[in-house]
C-alpha cells in the first residue's frame, strides 16, 4: 500500500519534460564526476571544501547517475528525487551562498540559476509524481487494476 501511495500520480503527460530536464543534468553531472574528475569531481569538491573529496565525489556521482536514470525513467520517482534534493542544497550552500557572501545577491543569482531551477523542477517532482508516462503510472494503473 505504501509503495502504491509513492508511485502514483495524477500529474499530466507533459510532465516527462520536467523529468527529462530534471534527469538528463543529473546523470550528466553525476558521469562527468567520473570522467572529468580534476574539474568537476573530487578536485572540486576538494576547492570547496567538501570532506573526503575522494570518497564524496564518487558517491554523489553514483548517486546522481542512479537517480538521475531513475527520474528519466519516472520509476520511483519520488523516492529518487530526495536524495538529489539534498545533493543540490549541499551545492547551493558550498558554492553559491560564498559567492553571495563576496560578490552580492545578483551575482549569487546568476550564477545559481540553474540550482535553482533544478531544485525547484524536483520539488515539483516530489509532490505531482512522474506523471502519465512513466514506469510510476504504468505500475499505479497496473496495482489499480489488479
């Protein structure tokens, strides 16, 4: 039942474009962690001060490949975007809250628009569900019906 409550949705069609959106930059991030790693993986979380950047940077990037491949695929979507919602809160706060802090809020804005949009394209996620093409719907129905 409460697997049932986590996968169904009643949001439209049109919401696999939020998905995709939503997905796409994740699994991107999260594989360029692994190929680029000097610039976008443990290199950088070692610039900004994440700890273990060694071991931190390959967890997120495995978490941002799964769960970024899960929210493409609308397959327990819900509980996919939760730790991504976490994993771009952790980014707002080491990168862009230092920008605010030295160069402003307009600067702190144009940089962090993407975060934002991010974090906000997951939120929505959260509360509406995959929506009507997805895995989620094709199992809510199936569970429905069955």
């Amino acid at each position: 039942m409460r697997l049932k409550r986590l996968i169904e949705t009643q949001a439209p069609a049109a919401t696999v474009l939020i998905r995709l959106m939503v997905g796409l930059v994740f699994l991107s991030e999260g594989i360029q962690k692994f190929i680029r790693p000097d610039d976008v993986g443990a290199g950088r979380f070692a610039k900004i001060g994440i700890p273990a950047p060694e071991v931190m940077a390959p967890v997120v990037g495995a978490f941002e490949i799964v769960c970024g491949t899960l929210v493409i695929l609308g397959l327990l979507t819900r509980l996919a975007v939760i730790p991504l919602i976490a994993i771009i809160l952790v980014a707002i706060a080491t990168t862009k809250v230092p920008i605010l802090l030295r160069s402003g809020f307009w600067q702190m804005a144009h940089e962090a628009r993407t975060d934002y949009s991010m974090l906000l394209g997951l939120i929505f996620l959260f509360i509406v569900g995959a929506g009507a093409w997805s895995f989620d719907a094709r199992f809510s129905h199936k569970a429905r019906v069955g």
